[in-house]
C-alpha cells in the first residue's frame, strides 16, 4: 500500500469528507437502487415527479355534501377511477398506496358513517373501519403539521369558522397522472 505524501493529506481528508457526504445524499435518495418490492425491499416514498406548488382557496361550498346523490358522485370523483393501489415489482404484484389516496378514502368512509348515523330509518353506529379512519386522518392531520395561520373568526363559540384562506399545496394532480400512468402500465403486464 502506498502512502500518500504528506503534501496531499490535507486535501486527502477533505475530498474524503466530501465523498462521504456525497454518497449519504445518494443512499438516502432510492433511485441509486433496484428494488424488489417484496417484503420490506420497497422504497418509503413514491418518487414521481418533482410536485410543483398549487394553491387551494378554503371556502364554504355546495360540493361534497354527505347525503345527495350529487355529492356521492362528486365523493367517488376524489380516488382514482382504478382505485387507491399501487402495482410495484417485476411482475407488479406487490400493491401499495400512497398517503393522500388512504386519506381520501377514509374521508369517504366517514362521510358514508355520517350519512348513515344522520338517516333516522337507518341510524347506523360507526363500523370499525370508521374508527380506524378517524384515527388515521389525525395522525396524518398531526404528522403534516401545516402551520398556515387562519382567521378565527368566532374565537369564543362553538367553533372556529375559518374561510377565504389560500393555501400553498403540492399539485395533487400529479400524484392522479402517476398513479394512472402504473395502472396502466399494470394492466398492459397482465395482457
């Protein structure tokens, strides 16, 4: 082994600790690998594209309302026409989702309970699956964390009544475009 001359060890350690840097930034990012999407060889993050910000305007609306036929449409408009999976893998068996389907979906289960509990002739509890929604869009509630201030405008009643807020998002309609995009490339494999 040859050493290296006493002229080059300073710079030595600091192309050295570049290197190292370099490589920590390339082992977090999963497109250095290859994986199998079997067990837990799977990536943590689905990475698309780069989403672009898009701003959300928050206000009352007529849409989505919990009991009309109109507003189950609209409901069933906010999940992929394929569904919330995701086909991964060689032969794209391993199925996932991602966070922002599992929340819509667990939003629409909620307004389905509601709309069921709210109907006298029915007046159905909240199922399991409800429950376990309910808990779900909390934690995904309290891991985002958004620290947009909004207005109170009834600070001392009953609740907060908060409208006309933009604001900034990621561009769902990304996410929709990818997922369509390994939909379709999930049912060209099985063809």
């Amino acid at each position: 082994m040859k050493l290296l001359s006493p002229r080059i060890m300073p710079y030595w350690h600091q192309w050295n600790a570049r290197l190292v840097a370099l490589l920590s930034t390339m082992l977090e990012d999963s497109w250095l690998f290859v994986f199998a999407y079997r067990d837990n060889d799977h990536p943590e993050v689905w990475h698309i594209a780069e989403l672009g910000d898009v701003y959300l305007n928050v206000e009352n609306t007529v849409h989505y309302a919990l009991d009309t036929a109109f507003g189950r449409a609209e409901w069933n408009t906010t999940l992929p026409s394929h569904g919330i999976r995701l086909h991964f893998g060689a032969d794209a068996s391993e199925t996932f989702t991602v966070s922002l389907f599992h929340q819509l979906y667990c939003l629409n289960v909620i307004r389905i309970a509601l709309s069921k509990f709210s109907d006298p002739e029915v007046r159905q509890l909240p199922q399991v699956e409800t429950v376990q929604c309910m808990d779900y869009i909390r934690q995904m509630v309290l891991c985002r964390a958004n620290l947009r201030l909004e207005s109170a405008r009834n600070p001392t009643g009953p609740g907060i009544a908060v409208a006309d807020v933009t604001h900034t998002c990621k561009d769902w309609t990304a996410v929709y475009s990818a997922a369509q995009e390994n939909w379709e490339a999930y049912v060209g494999q099985e063809n």
